[in-house]
C-alpha cells in the first residue's frame, strides 16, 4: 500500500523526527510504501508532492500542532493520531489502515 | 502677621518636578536661601506644609508634588535681593532637576522557586535580593526600635537646663560623627555619617528641639518627639530615596538619646552563632551593633533598597533580602535558608532543599573554578592576541575583590566620589592616602586615577557651581579647573606624590581641545617642581592621558596624540555627544545606543588615530560591560577595555573563544548595517558563542547521585552553566519543563530526551546523562529511565546544522541497535564517539 505522512510536534526537533523514523521503519516491516513529510523547526522537509499525494491510499497525521498545507489533502483518507501513538503505538496505527 | 511679614516679597510657582521635590533640588534650593540673611518660608498650598527653605529636611517634609502650587515669602534685611535669586532658582532651574522615574521594582512577593524546589510543595517567602549570596542561618527577629517605647522622663522640667542638655548632645553627637569619620571607616561608612552631619546640622531640626523644651518638655522628649515628627514627614514622601531617610533620623534620634540619657541597656543583641536577621526595618547603627562575624542573611520587611542599612549590608557582604512579606511569623531560633542570588528564605529545611543546595554550592563553585582558570591569566584570543581586562572603579575598598576577580588593572578610578555628598573639598592628605592605599592594593598593576570629573550633574555644595539647563554640554570636568585651581592642584599633588608607590597614571576628564591638555601638563610640571625642590619622591614618567567623550578631539588625534600616553573611550558621554541624544530624556534615549553603525565607524577611525602614533587606548564605558558586544571591541584592536569587576572573568572566558580576523569582519560588517536593530540581529545571528560544538566531553555526565527527574534535568542544566553554555539555569530548568509538561519526553527502552527551545541558552547543546539507578520518567511505556539526553536548541539564530544534528539524533534514537551501544558505553569516551558516529557528515 503507498502511504503519506505528516508529523509535526510542539518544539520541532526531537519528536518529529522520531515519529518520521518510527513510521518509515514500521511501514517497511509491514510491506507497505511510504513518504513522510517533517514539519519541524527545520521547516518543511522531503515535502510530500501533488503526485505523492494522489497516489496515496491513506494519509496519516501524527501531529500534536496544526500543520502546513492541510488542504492539498482534500479527498485523501486521513488517519489522525497523536504524535506518541506514532511513537509507542506504531503497529496499531497501520492495523487501523489495513482494518 | 506682622506689618513687616505682610510688606515682604511673596510670590508663587508650581512644582515642575515630576517626582516631587526630593532630596537633591531641596538641598539646592536651600543652598540658594543659606547665601542670604532673609528668613524665607515656603507653603505648600496643597497641604498647607510650611517649610524653612534654609532647611533641606523641612522642605522635604513639605511634600511637595508635580504641579503643587507653593508660595514664598522672604522676610529680612536682603529680602528684595533674596526672593529674586530664589525666584530665579525655581523659574529656572527647578526644572532641570527632573529625575527620570525611579524604574518600578519587580514585585517580589510573586517570586518562583526554582523547578526542582517548586514540586516539592515548600512555603517559602519571597523578598527582592539587593545583596547576593545563600546563606543558613537561625532566625534572630529584630523588634523595630521605636522612639516612642523609650522612657520619657519627667516634664515641667527647666527649658534652660533642658535646652542646655539638647544642645550638649547635640554637640557632643556632632563631635563623635566627625571623630569617627577621622578613624578608620568604608567610604560607604563615611557616606552614611557624612548625612548625619547634614541633618545634625540643619537648623529645622535643632528648632523642633529646641521648641519642644521651651514647652516644658525633657530633653529626652524633645529628641524623640522631633526624631518621630521628621521620620514622619518624609515617610509621607513620595519619592522612595527621600522616604529611606527616615532611618537615618532614626539613627541619629537613637545616638542623641543615648547621650540625654545614658546608654539602652536592652539595645544590643549578642549573637553567639550564624544567625539570619530578621526585622521590619533596621537603622544603620543598628546593623553596625550586630557582630559581623554571625550575620549570616539579612531580611527585612521593609522595601527600601536605597536605605543606607542595605548600602552598608551589601558592602559588608551580607546576603540581603527587602520587602519580605509576613516574615515576623518565623519562630526565633528556626533554622532558615536565605536564597538572595533568587530572592526568597525557606523556613525549612527538608531533604529536597537539603540536596538542592548542595549540588548548588558544588555547581557555583565548578563554575568559579572554570571561570578562574581565564580570570587569573591575561586574556588572549584563540589566535594569539592580548586584550588587558581591568576594571572600573569608585574607591580604594574595591579595589581588592577587584583584583581577586582577576583584574589586569583599574581602567577607571573615578576619583570625584571623594568630592561628593561632604561639607568641603578632601585635603591634599586625604587625597594621598587614599591613592597610595589604591597604588598599594594594585600592587604594581596600572592604576588610572580619573581627576575629578563633577559639574552641573553632579554638584558640589562647596563650589557653589551654577545650576544649568544642560549640565552634559556645560560646566564640568576639566572645564572647571582653571576658575577652580585650588582643587585639581591639591588633587595633582596627591596623584604625583602617590605615584611613587606604584604604576600610577593620570586621565583627563571631559577634555575637548588641546589647550586644556597643555593647561594641565604645566600645572604638573609646576607641581613636579616643587615636590623635587622639597625633596618629596614622585614618579617623573608617570603616563599621563585623557578621556574621549567629546567628538572633536577625535580630529585632532594628531596633536593630542603628541602630548599624550594614553586614551581612554567613555562610551557614554561619547556616545550621546556622537547620536545629539540626551540619555536622561525618556523619549530620545532609546536613539543612543553604542551599536549605532555610524558610531562604530566613529570609533574604529579614534582607534586607528590613536595607534598611527603608537599609543595606547582603552575603553571603560557601559559598551565594554555588554558581553555582546565584545567581538566588536576585539575587532576595534582595542588594548585593553574596563568594565564592572564581577563581568571580568566570563570577559576573559568569551574572548579566549575568539579570533582576530573574524572579529575584525564581524566589525566591518557591523558598521555597513541599515540600523542599531540590523546590527543587534546581526551579532545575534553571527554569535561566535552560537558556534560552539554542540557536544563537549564535559555535558556527558556518567556519575551523577540522581534521585527524581528534577534532579537529573537539573544535573544537566547545571553542567551546560558550568561550560558557560547558559548564564540563566533557572530559566533554561523552567524551559524544559514547560515542554515536559505537554507530555512526558520519555520515549520508552529507557531512554528520555527533553528539549526546549530557547534564548537562554547562548550555544545549541547536547547534554548526556546515564544514570547509575534507573528513575521514572512517566515515559510513553511506563518504563523507567536510565539514559537522558537533553536537548536544548538557541533560539532565535537556531542554525540549521545544529538542528539536523538534533533531528539525526532523534531519529537514531529509534534504532534499537544504536540505543544498546549507548548503554553499553561505559566511559565519556565510548558514549562521544557513538554519537559522533552518527553526526557524522552531518553539518
């Protein structure tokens, strides 16, 4: 399944990047494709494209913040969790996807 | 009203002062009426106050506010002549005697514990620290002397033995005052009694007595009723410094009381062990009375920090706290800890305060030592370059706790606070003692005697200097001396005869064209020919130099630079001069700020003018006290900057950091900025402390005793202040736990990472602490902890590189594999190179 991701936390320079990890690691174990965009205090990083998007199944959120350009995902199924669930909870978040 | 009194010269103003008539104008005033026979009464007709204007005090008492409308009558034999030159003071000089508004003091009752004492849920109460240090102590509560508890003794008794019996003591007072100020006092002990003098001697004062004698009242009476009445009035003031001298009548009501009646049995108290002094308020005698050597803390409820108690307790070194509220609920003989580095006293001591202050004593003195290590070596850039660090100083006392800060040498003496607050100018004696005190402590290291440098700011009553509408452009410093001669002669006397005991050198005030050089290098040519014609030792070469603060002589560097040693830049005075900004006028003085580009181009041509002719030049103005400043200085080449002694040894740690050739970019860069905002941002942006290595061998901590979560972030907090990575732990513990509680940083395995965003820190930072128990975190799995990594980003630069180092990091830290490495590390050694590993070919 190809999948996108957003994750973006209060102070941007530790649990961001950890939940990017975190996601990246478990999709891969999981057979899965995914891209995850950074919205830390580096700004935007390995921005998720117009193309990335529309090819996606699923879109997933692990934001404790409002995030950047929420709107280029109109259409696209969201899965929204808090950052930590991304963190300790990452397998549960993609049985959601695939239940 | 008699027939004369109503004929008299009446007129009216109103109070142009927005602070009120306080001290300063009501000495000036009466200065003005002491120089007639006349009588001269003022009313304020708001209240209704009547005020002797020949009296300091009782035109205070009148209270007189902004806008009050007052009249003045002047009844005596030079009336007409009196009124108009009194007319004249307060139509036109009155209001140059604004004061800008005292600043308004943090209120300090809403103090905070430190983080890590707050969660332990201790009462504590808060007082505004005007005297630092942490102290432990038990409580002694002072009671509040008051003058009325005292016995009175009869009444009906003889006016004229009475009144004989007031006058004795108040002689007999005045002559212990002047005995003890030939002794060996501070000059802040001579300040003090130096004011006891004034009002002993001001004729409002021995009226009340000597009314209240006249009216059947002992002598005893009439001091207490005359001490109550004055302390009254101008604790009715609304101007704070007034207010505070209420004490001091106090002091003096207590002296001449001891002398009607004998000594107060009950009036000292010994202490026998290290006790924190507890009161509502304390006189300065008071304070003197206590024996040092067991005055642990000092704490009062009174919020005055102008009072000369506090002036004499910060001079003593003792930790003093003011405006402490409910204080006298403390039991005497409770074992308190006074925090005056933070502002507040801990009634108990429990196991938390216990372990908080001792890893507190231990991280203060780990940050003296590291400090010390620069302190006590001249300081030099990474590159090689020597800039002499000295001091700025006021008197000779300083000079020694300068010198163990790690002075290379005394930049500015300003010697003009022998001249102030006395009766008349000090003798040559005076003078020479002082200097030769001065030269001995400095023990060989240069010594910058400043001449005296007053004018229109800073008056001397024995003067009689003019009162003036812009005192900075006027009569003042060298200016003065020619019309003054008596006063820089017995001064350059002093200085010359001094200078045989050590490396004395000379600086000029206010100085703005070369005659006034010439002017001075002949009255020191005179002088030196009549020392040697008397056989009195001098030093012939004594270096002999100026300020510059006045913008002409920057062009004609040439000339002066013929005649002179040395210069030395008063930013201050420059600075406003340079910018046409008045700093006391709220409105303008935000244009008059140093990083000006325009003056910082000013200032590298003065010092390339001063070096084309070899020589030396310093600067000792508040520009050299910001340490954001110092990259610019070290690119100005400057040779040496003096700055307030407590800056000298983190000076000294932040220029070791720098090098030459970035800073004189740095510098060059500045000066072609838009504005003073582009250049601040700019030296923020380009920090050279911004720059350092995120991670040093001394933030990864591997024995820390580690108890509770408080402790470890603290632990590291306080190794990051060690290193100089931030001057404000407090604030940067409070940071992280502002993060900490959206939720908890423990990301589970063991492994805690909290992190904060900050402008406390000065560089980007990385501390590590593996603990020797695992403690709980409330991490995501509920697992507890036992490696923590803090992660604290500078704001606003936040630089990219660090950053992604940061972002690296986290990332890694997902890696089971990396996390065991980690563990596994048994020494700093092995817990560096794991994570270098992983910066790698990052920024």
């Amino acid at each position: 399944m190809r999948i996108v991701a957003v994750t973006a936390c209060p102070t941007g320079i530790a649990h961001t990047y950890m939940a990017a990890a975190r996601l990246e690691k478990t999709a891969k174990d999981l057979g899965h494709e995914i891209k995850v965009e950074t919205q830390g205090a580096l700004g935007i990083e390995n921005a998720l494209s117009e193309s990335d998007i529309r090819q996606a199944k699923v879109a997933i959120f692990a934001v404790d913040i409002g995030i950047e350009g929420r709107d280029r995902f109109k259409g696209v199924h969201i899965i929204e969790v808090p950052l930590r669930e991304a963190i300790t909870n990452t397998r549960a978040i993609f049985e959601r996807i695939q239940g | 009203m008699t027939q004369s009194a109503r004929m008299a010269p009446e007129f009216t103003f109103v109070c142009p002062l927005p602070n009120g008539f306080h001290a300063r104008p009501a000495s000036h005033l009466a200065n003005v009426a002491n120089d007639f026979i006349s009588e001269s009464v003022l009313t304020n007709l708001r209240n209704g106050s009547v005020a002797n204007i020949k009296s300091v005090l009782s035109i205070i008492a009148a209270d007189i506010r902004w806008n009050d409308e007052c009249s003045v009558r002047v009844h005596g034999s030079d009336e007409q002549v009196a009124s108009s030159a009194l007319r004249r003071f307060v139509g036109k000089d009155l209001p140059a005697f604004d004061e800008p508004l005292t600043n308004v003091l943090p209120d300090p009752t809403t103090g905070r514990l430190p983080r890590s004492l707050r969660s332990a849920g201790l009462k504590a109460y808060f007082g505004l620290p005007v005297s630092r240090g942490i102290a432990r102590g038990r409580a002694v509560v002072l009671r509040t002397i008051e003058i009325q508890s005292e016995p009175l003794g009869r009444n009906g008794l003889e006016p004229i033995r009475e009144s004989e019996r007031v006058k004795q003591s108040v002689a007999a007072t005045l002559s212990r005052i002047r005995g003890k100020l030939q002794g060996h006092v501070s000059g802040i002990e001579a300040g003090i009694l130096q004011a006891h003098l004034a009002i002993l001697g001001d004729v409002s004062f021995m009226n009340k007595l000597l009314e209240r004698v006249e009216q059947g009242h002992s002598a005893a009476r009439a001091v207490m009723d005359a001490g109550e009445f004055f302390s009254d009035l101008l604790r009715k003031s609304e101007n704070p410094y007034t207010r505070e001298r209420a004490l001091d009548i106090q002091d003096i009501c207590l002296e001449l009381l001891e002398d009607v009646q004998g000594p107060r049995s009950s009036s000292s108290v010994e202490l026998k062990e290290p006790s924190t002094i507890i009161a509502e308020n304390l006189t300065p005698q008071q304070l003197l009375a206590l024996d040092r050597k067991w005055i642990s803390a000092l704490v009062l409820e009174s919020a005055g920090t102008t009072s000369h108690t506090v002036i004499l307790a910060r001079s003593l070194g003792i930790p003093t706290l003011v405006g402490a509220k409910n204080i006298g609920e403390l039991a005497p003989g409770q074992d308190v800890l006074v925090d005056a580095n933070r502002g507040f006293l801990l009634p108990e001591s429990t196991d938390v305060v216990r372990r908080f202050y001792e890893r507190e004593a231990k991280t203060l003195e780990r940050r003296r030592a590291a400090l010390a290590s620069y302190a006590m070596r001249p300081a030099v850039t990474s590159d090689g370059r020597v800039l002499e660090v000295a001091a700025n100083v006021s008197s000779a006392e300083e000079l020694t706790t300068v010198f163990q800060n790690g002075a290379d040498g005394i930049g500015l003496f300003r010697t003009e606070m022998l001249f102030l607050g006395r009766e008349a100018a000090p003798s040559e004696e005076e003078q020479f003692q002082v200097y030769v005190e001065a030269v001995r402590a400095a023990n060989g290291k240069p010594l910058i005697l400043r001449t005296i440098d007053v004018g229109g700011d800073k008056p001397l009553p024995y003067l009689n200097l003019p009162q003036e509408r812009n005192p900075f452009l006027g009569y003042r410093g060298v200016r003065m001396y020619p019309e003054h001669q008596e006063l820089p002669e017995a001064q350059l006397r002093a200085i010359l005869r001094a200078s045989a005991f050590g490396a004395i050198q000379l600086m000029v005030p206010m100085v703005s064209a070369v005659d006034e050089i010439l002017w001075i290098k002949a009255r020191i040519a005179q002088v030196q020919e009549d020392l040697s014609s008397r056989s009195i030792s001098f030093d012939r070469s004594m270096r002999v130099g100026m300020m510059i603060e006045v913008p002409s002589v920057a062009f004609i560097l040439d000339q002066l630079g013929r005649e002179l040693d040395f210069f030395s830049i008063g930013t201050n005075d420059l600075s406003q001069y340079f910018l046409a900004v008045d700093r006391d006028n709220s409105r303008v003085a935000g244009l008059s700020n140093a990083k000006h580009p325009g003056f910082l181009s000013f200032l590298r041509q003065i010092v390339a003018g001063v070096h084309k002719h070899r020589k030396w030049i310093g600067m000792c103005g508040d520009m050299a006290a910001d340490l954001r400043n110092l990259p610019l200085l070290v690119g100005l080449g400057l040779d040496e900057i003096s700055v307030p002694a407590t800056e000298i040894p983190i000076v000294k740690e932040r220029i070791a950091r720098l090098t030459v050739p970035d800073c004189q970019k740095l510098l060059f860069e500045a000066t072609r900025c838009q504005s003073v905002s582009a250049v601040e941002s700019f030296l923020d942006r380009e920090s050279n402390e911004a720059s350092r290595s995120l991670l040093d061998r001394e933030l990864v901590l591997l024995d820390g005793e580690i108890d509770s979560k408080e402790e470890a972030i603290r632990d590291i907090v306080d190794a990051l202040y060690v290193q100089g990575r931030t001057d404000e732990p407090d604030r940067l513990e409070e940071a992280i736990w502002t993060r900490e509680s959206i939720y908890s940083t423990g990301l589970g395995h063991g492994f805690a990472i909290p992190h904060c965003k900050t402008e406390v820190v000065n560089a980007s930072s990385i501390g590590i602490l593996k603990l020797p128990r695992p403690i709980d975190w409330g991490a995501l799995d509920g697992e507890p902890v036992e490696f923590v990594i803090l992660l604290a980003a500078r704001e606003p630069d936040s630089n990219g590189a660090h950053l992604r180092v940061f972002s690296k990091l986290a990332r890694s830290l997902m890696n089971e594999e990396f996390r065991e490495q980690l563990l596994e590390a048994q020494d700093r050694e092995a817990v560096l190179s794991q994570l270098n590993q992983q910066f790698e070919g990052t920024g």
